[in-house]
C-alpha cells in the first residue's frame, strides 16, 4: 500500500512537512513517487486561517460570548 506524506521539494532536497517516512534501514535508498500540487508553500497557514475564520463566525452565529460587556476587562480576570 503506498503511503502519503507532505513534504516541500527545494533543488533535489525533499524536506518533510510533517512525520517522515520510516524505513528500516535509513542508509538504503528509498524508492518515491512525487506529485507536483498546484498550491503556494503557505497554503497550509492560509487553509488554517480560513477554517478559524468560519469557526469564529459560528460563535458570532450563536452570540457565544454576548455575556461579555468589556473584553478588556474581562480579559484581565480571566486569565489562563
């Protein structure tokens, strides 16, 4: 079964995005397909922001904190 793993391509340095593949032996060479995606490096961070981005309209959606009259206040004796 092949196996998926993120990784940025720079020159003929493959440097792995998140855990990297096992191999029994890491002085043996590796055989590995590459897929070209259509996607900026930051496209993570940008997929991330967005998903924040809808979670906090979901609390704006359902007033989740409109028992906060002064942020800054609260803020100060709320700390975490």
């Amino acid at each position: 079964m092949l196996q998926t793993y993120k990784a940025i391509l720079r020159g003929n340095c493959i440097e792995w995005r998140e855990s990297a593949p096992l191999s029994p032996n890491p002085e043996q060479p590796m055989t590995v397909l590459v897929t070209i995606l259509d996607e900026p490096i930051g496209g993570e961070s940008s997929a991330t922001g967005q998903k924040m981005a809808s979670i906090l309209e979901q609390l704006a959606d359902i007033h989740a904190f409109a028992e906060i009259t002064d942020p800054i206040v609260w803020d100060i004796h709320n700390e975490f």
